[in-house]
C-alpha cells in the first residue's frame, strides 16, 4: 500500500525541460558536463568483437558448468543460447513477471553488467544449497531475507566465474 504522505507527481513535458535546463545551466557554472545516454539503440559491435564476446561467453558457460555443479553436488549445465545486443526497451519489455536483478561492474568492460534471473530458478537453487532435492518451484513469489543471503552467495560464484572469463589472456 503507498505511503499516505507520499504524493506521485507527473510532470509536463514542459516542466521537464525547465528541469533539464537548469540541470544544464549548473553544469555549465561547476564547470562539469551532462554526459548523454541513448538508450533507444543498443551498442553496435564489430565482427570481431562480437566474436570475441562469444568466445568469452562460451568459456564462461564451460567454467560456469563447472563451479556450479561443485557447488550444488550435482550436474548442473549452463549453456550460451543466445547472444545479442538489444535497447534498454527492448530489454525491459522483455522482463516478465517477478525477476532477480544483479547490477555489476567489471574490469575491463566498460558501463554496467545486469544479471537476470528467474525467482523460480533462484528458489529452486536455494532450495538445493540449504540441503534439500532441489526440486523445481511451481510457485511464483519474493525471496524471503534468508534466501536473499543465500542467492547472494550463489551470485557471487556465478559473478566470480563471469569475471575470470575476462580476466583470462587470449591465448
């Protein structure tokens, strides 16, 4: 239920330029500068490096099957599916229902990483790292404080495994 004292405001368009303009004009007097973000095209990447992301998402996959299969004590695959760039929209449209978000930041990558993952899958894993089947949860709902610990625990390995894929040299 929202907050009574609370009050949602929807600015014009108008208002939102006046807002921007100040924004801009104290840019100007501090001496710093807005840096733009176009978040209706996604980032183009060349062959190579295209390429070159696969390779690492490939090796990821491998390394990833491993780590996690040692950590759940029992065979666990993670395969590439997909590999494709798409616009902040597009992403966002594409999150249905309850999600797990994980935002990051890894050296050498430039901007910020975002792990995605169902609650299904997250209770599911949970389930198997507190010593249960791990059967699959039929039930979609939020993670309790408890199970927010333990799937930062399972993030973390997946993060770790994700950040030594590019930290590796090419060979």
């Amino acid at each position: 239920m929202a907050d009574p004292q609370i009050k949602a405001e929807v600015l014009s368009q108008s208002e939102v330029d006046s807002l921007l303009n100040l924004v801009a004009e104290e840019a100007v007097k501090t001496g710093k500068t807005a840096q733009t973000f176009q978040f209706n095209t996604p980032a183009s990447l060349t062959t190579g490096k295209l390429r070159r992301v696969r390779i690492k998402h490939e090796e990821f996959a491998v390394n990833l099957t491993a780590e996690l299969t040692q950590l759940l004590k029992g065979e666990f695959i993670v395969r590439l599916a997909n590999l494709e760039t798409i616009s902040h929209l597009a992403l966002i449209d594409a999150l249905l229902g309850p999600t797990y978000l994980e935002m990051f930041r890894l050296e050498p990558l430039t901007g910020v990483g975002l792990l995605e993952g169902s609650p299904r899958l997250g209770l599911t894993v949970i389930s198997r790292m507190m010593g249960g089947k791990g059967q699959p949860v039929k039930e979609e709902r939020t993670f309790t404080d408890l199970e927010l610990t333990v799937m930062s625990q399972f993030v973390e390995v997946i993060l770790n495994t994700y950040a030594s894929s590019w930290q590796r040299r090419d060979q």
